[in-house]
C-alpha cells in the first residue's frame, strides 16, 4: 500500500491500486534477491548444526546410528566443510 501510495503521488493520474499490485508481483517474480556481505580473509568462520541427521551404519555391528551433520563456512571465501558427527557417544 505504501509503495503504491508514493507511486500515485508522483503519478496523480497512474495505475489503480488493484493494477499496480498485479504488476508488481509480475516484478517480483523476476527478482532473486541476494544480501552481499563483504568478510576480511581469516575475520570469520560461520558454524552450525544442518538441522539434519543422515544414518551412519557401524560396519562391524550393522548399527544403524543417526549422526548430526556439522558445517563451517569461511566468510570470504566461502568455503565449506561439512562433517557427519557421532553426537550421541559420551
């Protein structure tokens, strides 16, 4: 309401409201709206769990185990590492 509100205030005699939203959601379906952050080499590692757990099979029991997937990203250059972790032995 408020984009279409600055629109008609600048374009008194322009697209209804109704107009106006059917073609602005034909332009944000062209959009692919990306945060760009710039990181110093070596300033920061992102860590964290996937939130996922993936099945791990003991070779020598058949065990079936569910693991954690670790993942750490560098923030200059993005590189990944990612780790199934056995989180449940003490």
């Amino acid at each position: 309401m408020v984009l279409w509100e600055e629109y008609r205030a600048a374009n008194p005699d322009g697209y209804g409201y109704g107009r106006f939203c059917e073609l602005f959601r034909g332009f944000e379906q062209r959009l692919s709206p990306t945060m760009r952050q710039e990181h110093a080499a070596g300033d920061k590692a992102f860590v964290d769990y996937s939130g996922k757990k993936i099945p791990i099979v003991d070779r020598k029991t058949g065990e079936i185990r569910e693991s954690e997937i670790f993942v750490a990203v560098l923030g200059a250059s993005s590189f990944t590492y990612a780790e199934a972790l056995d989180t449940d032995a003490a």
